[in-house]
C-alpha cells in the first residue's frame, strides 16, 4: 500500500475541485469512520453516503462529526476534482451511480474487487482487518494533526467492529489499535463500553428471536450449514449462529423482490478451505446481482427469490473442498 501515492492524488484532486468521500451503503461503522477521519485531514474532502448505520449514527452525533447523507441520485458538486470510495469493493456497493469521467480512488480491505480503474485512477488495497487500520496509518504519516482524539474514536470503532471486538484481530490490527490509543485522551475500556451498550428495541429482539426459531442444521457436502431468513439484523444472527457452532452459517432476507444472503463462518472453517467471498462472487456470476467479502464474513444480493438464492449458495458450499492441516 503506497501512502506517498495517496497523498499525491488527494493533492491533485482537491486542487481540480470539490472530493467527496463516499461511504459503503451498509454504513456500518468502518465505512463511516473511514469517511469521516479521511476527509478530516483536507478541507476540499467531503464524506458523504447513502446510509448511516445504528451505532455510526450514534457516535457520529455524540462527536459531532460531519457526514452527508446522500440520495441515490445525488446532485454532486459542479466542479468535482475526483471521488474517494472507501471499504466498498463493488461501485454497487455504495449504492451510488458514480459520474463517468472523474477519477476515483479505492481504499478497501475486502479480498474481493469489482472496481474498474482507467488512467488517473488509484487504488489502495490492504489485508487490513478493516479499512480505518488503512487510513491510520495514512493520518499518521501524512496528516497527523487531524489524529483528534474525536478521529482515534472513529478509527478504533471501525477496528473494533470490523474484527468482532478484535476476535478476528491479527498483529498489525493490533498493534494499530494500540498507536490509535498511544497519544489519545480517553480510557479505552470507557470507550468499549459505550459501543458495546447497543441498545436493542423490542422489534430487534423479535427479528432475532424469529430468526433462530426457523433455523435449520443440514449436511452440504463436507459441511455442516445453519441457514435462516431474518428481517433486520442478518449479520447478528449469522454471528449467534457460529457461536452454536454452525461451521457455515447463512442467513437470507427477502424485501421488494431482492434477496441479500448474508454469510459468516468461524476460523475453524476458513483454515480448512472455506472462503466465503470468493463463493459469493461465484454465485454472482452465476446468478447475477453482486456479491463478495472477506473468508469468514461474505455477502450477495441479487433479484432473485429467496429460495433460489440460498439454494445456489448450497450448491457452491456442498462443491467446496475440505482441506486437511
Ligand atoms: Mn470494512
């Protein structure tokens, strides 16, 4: 990952005009924060998306942080020097048209890539845990007045999030969780705290309880898959699913006729050959729509029904190998 490169097309864009930082649409926290830390260290940047997520939305008031929301047509500003995407590994998956013509630059962690990138575009691609470890280290190097102690509470809550309150952690997301903290004013565990305490509403509850009661435990081949359909919260409930020791979990939604299947499986699995976003992108071309992610967390939607969705996922998980170690 080349920073110095980074730093020169921030340069050369903001000089042309006007540079929004735009979001991923599922807005969660890394997306969010991202966005925001980024367009900190510049005034000609922006961050902007489609969609705030729960506990984004909430810290982003408590820090008074400034994000736009956007439509999905947005109206851009008329002069725009170049479109910074971060933690989206697919145009679709900031569910924004982007302009033709302006060049775009891609800071994303996901292993999967449907970017197109033409002459005076820049990607930056890392095997970070989650995209705010990316534009971290980028503050530090190029920018570190804008490392805030409001910034480091945005960056660590897209870490802590994106590695599941660092159970998938590795050595460099770590020690970039503790640089986050090395000259910040606040108590970390203070902090954890006030993430963690996500209130759920009596309506979450019942979509989660529901979600559980229709799960089913079946045989794919080598492996073992959990699979429900929820409301809201798919990602909460594949992640209680691989703590009941699902080795596969899948959890799909049906709404306006698009499915969306969501996808989790634990290291044990991932060791052993399963990578989930890579089986995603294999049932996007099989069944278009758009799918892709990391080994253990993965997800596709497409306009299919739900059935027919979940039933090709079945078929690439039951083809996929068992590797031994
Ligand atoms: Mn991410």
């Amino acid at each position: 990952m080349n920073l110095d490169d980074l730093a020169s097309w921030i340069a050369e864009a903001t000089s042309r005009g006007a540079v929004p930082v735009l979001a991923g649409r599922n807005g969660d926290m890394d997306t969010i924060g991202s966005a925001i830390s980024l367009a900190a260290s510049n005034p000609g940047l922006l961050a902007c998306g489609l969609h705030v997520g729960r506990l984004a939305s909430r810290l982003c008031e408590e820090l008074q942080a400034p994000f736009r929301k956007l439509s999905e047509n947005p109206t851009w500003p008329s002069k725009l020097g170049g479109i910074i995407i971060v933690d989206a590994a697919a145009e679709s998956q900031t569910g924004v048209k982007i302009p033709e013509g302006i060049p775009i630059c891609v800071i994303d962690h996901h292993d999967t890539c449907e970017w197109e990138f033409g002459l005076g575009d820049l990607e930056l691609r890392g095997n970070a845990r989650a995209t705010t470890q990316m534009i971290f280290e980028y503050l530090e190097k190029h920018s570190p007045e804008t490392l805030t102690n409001e910034v480091r509470k945005l960056l660590l809550a897209g870490l802590i999030t994106d590695t599941g309150r660092f159970r998938h952690a590795d050595e460099s997301s770590l020690r970039t969780a503790a640089n986050l903290l090395q000259n910040a004013d606040f108590e970390y565990q203070e902090f954890v705290e006030s993430i963690q305490t996500e209130t759920m509403n009596a309506s979450d509850r019942g979509a989660i309880v529901k979600a559980l009661t229709r799960c089913q435990s079946i045989e794919s081949g080598q492996w073992n898959l959990v699979h429900t359909y929820a409301g809201i919260l798919e990602g909460r409930v594949a992640g209680l699913l691989v703590q009941a020791g699902a080795e596969v979990a899948l959890v799909s939604r049906n709404r306006d006729g698009e499915t969306r299947l969501t996808a989790r499986a634990p290291r044990s699995s991932t060791i052993s050959g399963i990578h989930l976003g890579k089986m995603m992108q294999e049932l996007a071309e099989k069944m278009g729509g758009e799918g892709g992610g990391h080994d253990g967390a993965a997800g596709w939607s497409g306009k299919c029904d739900r059935i027919a969705g979940e039933t090709a996922f079945i078929n690439i998980l039951a083809k996929t190998r068992r590797t031994e170690n």
